[in-house]
C-alpha cells in the first residue's frame, strides 16, 4: 500500500534527493519529509535504475516509524514526446513511488504531453510538474497543469552551473509564480542549488516543500556523497 500523498502540512517539507539506500538512511535520520530518487551524474533530473528505485522505497516504507514518509521519483531528462512521456511515467509508476516527477523542458506543444498524460492522473498516478528557471513557458501552462490533474508543480534549474533559481527569478518573480500556482490549488516546489543560507527567503514564499541535493552535499557538488550536518542544519531552519 501506497503511504499518504503530501498531506496537507502547516509547515514548509524538506525533500533530500538521494542516490542509494545509505543516503535514504542519512536523510531520513536528519529530517528529511521527501525521500527523491535521483541520479545527479545523469543530468538535471536523472533517474535512477528501476530495481535500485525499488529496492529505497521498500528500505523507507520497511523503516519503523516512517511509514508516512513520501518518496518521489524522477523519470529523466527527456523530451517533450507524448508517448515517451507516457511510457516511462507508467515503467516508474510499478516501482510503486508515491510521486513520480517530470521535467517540462522546452517545446513547442505542451499540451500534447499533458493530455497524454491526463489519463494516467485520471487513475490515480500522482504527478509534479518541474519547470526550469531558464525557461520561458507559455502564460496558461500553470492552469493546463492543473487541468491534466497534476499535483503540484516544482521550479528547478536544469543547468547546475552554480546558479540558484535565485540568479534567474527576482523576488517579485518568485512571489507571482507562488501566487499563481497556489491559486491553482496546486503544491509547490522550490529547488535549484539551493543552500542553507538561502532557506529563509525561499521559506517566506510558504512553499509546500523545498528540495536539495548539491546544498547538502560534501562542498556542495551534487554528484559526492550527502553531508549529515548539512541536512539537520536545514532542518532546524524549517
């Protein structure tokens, strides 16, 4: 059985992305509300093998006490190809994830991919939605998210060059993109090489969760191994 989706929370989420079942352990050990299954070698999103997938979500659900911890999952930086799309959704949906997430990069016909997708929400898959802060998406997007029956929508970075979501969206920016996805009824989520000193002006746009990888890594390089000081530090932040 699946654990509770994100339940409805008075306080910001802490999602860790992790590689292996060692560094679930960490994250889970330091706070972490969102165990991610990502593999950082492979790209802004890239996933990991399905068996390795399986084998983390069975080690948290197995965990004493952390039965409503939430896993998510990546399925790649692929193309905005309807069916590509929809098939990987479904491959990483039998890995039984809670929620499997999918990078919008850019194209020409968004909705094409959300409609191809739509049926698969319509049966219960639980989908976020994760934009790039270098990308310019139409002025509709949010609401055809939605209307695909997504969950919730994530803004990321896709190049992980050392510049935060900070860097490409001004305070201003960040504040509407809350506000319009939040109208929406949609969660939402912030990452991008994100660090500890950044949590409090990320935290004041009352996201639903914020994500790290590189922030929490040994001297902050997303491809070494996950700091345990790191996570409680931000932790005692939320």
């Amino acid at each position: 059985m699946n654990s509770p989706i994100m339940p409805i929370v008075n306080s910001t989420q802490l999602l860790i992305s992790v590689t292996s079942i060692e560094e679930a352990q960490i994250a889970l050990a330091h706070g972490a509300d969102i165990i991610d299954l990502k593999n950082p070698s492979a790209g802004a999103l890239g996933a990991l093998p399905v068996e390795q997938i399986k084998a983390i979500i069975s080690f948290v659900r197995n965990n004493k006490g952390l039965s409503k911890k939430i896993t998510s999952a990546t399925i790649g930086d692929l193309p905005m190809h309807p069916q590509l799309l929809r098939q990987h959704v479904v491959n990483m949906a039998a890995t039984g994830v809670d929620i499997i997430k999918i990078g919008f990069f850019e194209c020409d016909n968004y909705q094409a991919c959300l409609e191809a997708l739509a049926t698969l929400t319509q049966a219960g898959t639980k989908l976020m939605a994760v934009l790039f802060a270098e990308t310019s998406y139409p002025e509709n997007l949010i609401a055809s998210i939605k209307a695909a029956g997504f969950m919730g929508v994530m803004l990321d970075t896709a190049q992980k060059n050392g510049l935060t979501l900070l860097d490409y969206y001004s305070e201003t920016q960040r504040r509407a993109l809350a506000q319009k996805v939040l109208n929406c009824h949609l969660r939402f989520g912030l990452a991008g090489s994100l660090k500890q000193e950044h949590v409090a002006m990320i935290k004041a746009l009352n996201p639903s969760y914020i994500g790290f990888r590189g922030g929490v890594c040994n001297n902050h390089q997303r491809e070494l191994h996950l700091d345990a000081e790191k996570i409680k530090a931000i932790r005692q932040l939320l």
